[in-house]
C-alpha cells in the first residue's frame, strides 16, 4: 500500500560535533530524500544545537529516518512534524539597485504591499528582508525579479510545534 508524500518538518536536538551533519545528511542521502532546507541554531537548553530539516518523503520512511538520526551518539532526540503541526517561517534578503528605489514608484508599492523592510540603503543598492511562508517570499521575488535582483539568499525553514514538546524536561535532566 503506498502512502502519500508529505512535506515534514524534521527538529534534531544534538551535541554540536564536528561531523553529524555529514551523517545524518547521509542518512537522507541513502534513501534518495532530498533534504529542501536545513537550519542550526542555539535551542531552549544551553548547550544544545537545534536543527531543523525540511524533507518530502512518506511517513514511514520518515519514521525509519528517525530511527536512524536517533542512533548517532550526539542526538539526544528527532521529532517529525506535519506542517498542520508547526508554525514556521523563512527569512530572507534582496538586494537591489539603489535607484530602482527612487525612480520605480511600483518597487515602492510592492515593498509596502509584502510588508518586507528595508535594511540598509546606499548610493548603489538597497537590501530588503522579508519574513513569512514560502509563497510569499517566492512571490515577491518574482515581483521585483522584473526590476533586477543583484544577490538572493533564503534561509531554511525555523519552526515550532503547536503542542507542548516534553524535550524540555528531558534536556534539563541531560545537561544536570
């Protein structure tokens, strides 16, 4: 019976080491699953790196990729989460020419419209931010792609679960 392919949200709470990014991306790796983004950061527990992984893949695949994420000594836990099940977001920056943004009103509307920010302006460009889902930064790049991008870059997906997780509990108990 095949199970449909579903967009999950994978969080890893680990020992930052050199190395287990190489292995757990071999995991995904092994089993043909292009990882879609990856993101590191500090967790509620010092000391504790968080990361979070965005993957397509069937549920069952994606609990025996836990299984195996959960082998690596440095993981204390994995969890996989549904997008129903989280609350996300990406951040990213455009920059532009700077008098795109005094002689192109549109460029303007379409700043205030997407609600992004402008970060920094200079005699040569401008760079906004934007934060949101994946739609409406992949919209507004199409918007200003019109008028010329000179740099790009997205981050990967943070995200939080709805519920409650209990890895608080259990981090505070491996960190005493």
């Amino acid at each position: 019976m095949n199970q449909e392919i579903k967009q999950f949200t994978v969080s890893v709470y680990t020992e930052n080491n050199i190395g287990l990014l190489n292995r757990i991306s071999a995991i995904f790796q092994r089993r043909h699953i292009n990882i879609e983004s990856i993101n590191s950061s500090a967790s509620e527990i010092d000391g504790v790196t968080r990361w979070t992984i965005l993957a397509n893949m069937e549920e069952d695949q994606m609990k025996k990729i836990i299984g195996q994420i959960e082998k690596q000594v440095e993981v204390i836990k994995a969890y996989y989460h549904t997008e129903e099940e989280t609350i996300y977001q990406e951040s990213c920056l455009f920059k532009i020419k700077s008098d795109l943004l005094f002689e192109e009103r549109q460029i303007q509307n379409i700043i205030k419209e997407s609600n992004a920010r402008i970060v920094t302006v200079n005699k040569k460009f401008f760079v906004l931010e934007k934060s949101g889902r994946k739609n409406e930064i992949e919209l507004l790049y199409r918007k200003l792609s019109a008028f010329g991008i000179m740099q790009f870059v997205r981050s990967g997906r943070i995200a939080v679960t709805k519920d409650e997780m209990k890895i608080t509990e259990m981090l505070a108990a491996f960190n005493n």
